[in-house]
C-alpha cells in the first residue's frame, strides 16, 4: 500500500490528450448546433403570422386595458407583470394550436431552436403590449394632469334633502359644495401624482401652467353649484 505523502506528480495518472481534445470538440460542437438551433427558431418566430396575431394581440389588449384602468398613481412597471404574463399565456395558446414538427435529430439544435423561438415570441409580444399599454398609461397621466392644474376645490355632492330652521322646512335640490385650494395645496396633490408614477421631470412645466392659471380670490372661499344628474 502506498503511501499519499509520498505519491510523486509522475504517479498521478493524467487523463490521455485525446480525450482532452475530444472534450473540447464536443463543446464546440454543442455551442455550435446549440446557436444555430437559435438563429432558426428566431427565424421560425418572425414568419409565425398567426401565431403573432394571436400573441401580439392579446398583449395589446391587456396592454390597453392596464394602461387604462387601475391606479392612475401607479408607475407603468407595475403593470408589466401583467403584460409578461399574458405574452407568456398567449405564447403557450398559439404553439397549443399549431401543427406540431418533428424533431430535426440532433438535440441540441432542437433545444436551441426552442428557446430561441420562445425568446422570440415573448419579446415581440411583450414589446406590443408594452409600448400599446405605455402610450394608454401617458394618455391617462396627461388626462388626470390637467384634471389637477386646472383644479380650483374640492368638492363633495350633497344630495336632495330637507332641513328644518324653527318652524319652516325649507328644500334642497342636489348640489355641489366647494371650498378653494391654495397654490401650496394645488402643489401638493401635483407632486404627489408626478412622484407616484415617476414623472418628476414634468413637474417645473406643470407647475408654471398651474401657476398661471391658479385664481387666488378663491382661496379658501366656499361655493355650491348645481348639479344636473
């Protein structure tokens, strides 16, 4: 039995060159057919029609509709997981509905073939949900905006009613009541939306416009108006 502390570099057995050099053939040959397996999904992808009308329009949809409804607060990023998960949702849809191909034989072409078709999809659908919901999303921001410049109060509605001062009883038709903001207060509501959905830089443009229109006579003075519902 030999002993490990005297074991000479010599007596350690190193594996033959040739093994080496098919070892690193073989990776080679991976790479390759794996990168080639991409290019040709990738290629498959982009001459998909159906499966990109499908896809890109279910993401458009969902983009419009994210865009369009929830927080008017909330930056576009949060509404991103819902986009990615409807491009990967419609993705899985249109590859259930289509012919399916047989294998070329060689696995690693056809593993990178897959994911570069998959990587494909996604993107093409996600980057159409993204910029239809983007567009929506700034559209909605810009409503809400001017909604804050031009604001001059706040106001509740006051529903029809009756009130009783002594012995008469007087009626009141529906109504709004109005108290008017200060510039300071006008500001505030202004800098808490821009900063919600990480739109700051807009603020100094806004800020002038609101400004000038802003009407200090009424300032802190009350108002009703009517209303026609």
């Amino acid at each position: 039995m030999l002993d490990s502390q005297h074991t000479k570099p010599s007596d350690i057995t190193a594996p033959p060159p040739n093994a080496l050099i098919n070892d690193v053939q073989d990776q080679d040959k991976f790479w390759s057919d794996f990168g080639a397996g991409i290019k040709a999904g990738a290629e498959q992808s982009l001459h998909d029609g159906k499966g990109h009308l499908i896809r890109d329009g279910a993401t458009a949809v969902v983009g419009i509709a994210a865009g369009h409804w929830g927080d008017v607060y909330a930056t576009f990023g949060s509404k991103m997981p819902l986009i990615v998960g409807t491009a990967l949702l419609a993705t899985a849809i249109s590859r259930h509905l289509e012919d399916r191909q047989p294998g070329s034989g060689n696995s690693d072409f056809d593993f990178g073939k897959g994911i570069g078709r998959l990587v494909t999809d996604m993107a093409a659908a996600t980057g159409i949900g993204y910029l239809a919901g983007k567009t929506v999303w700034r559209m909605e921001g810009a409503d809400h905006a001017e909604y804050l410049v031009t604001k001059n109060s706040d106001w509740r509605y006051v529903p029809a009613h009756s009130r009783s001062y002594g012995p008469k009883q007087y009626s009141f038709r529906a109504h709004y009541d109005h108290t008017g903001l200060t510039l300071d207060q006008k500001t505030e509501a202004l800098t808490e939306f821009l900063t919600g959905r990480g739109q700051m830089s807009k603020f100094p443009k806004l800020m002038d416009r609101m400004a000038e229109l802003h009407n200090p006579k009424l300032e802190g003075r009350s108002w009703t108006t009517k209303s026609w519902s």
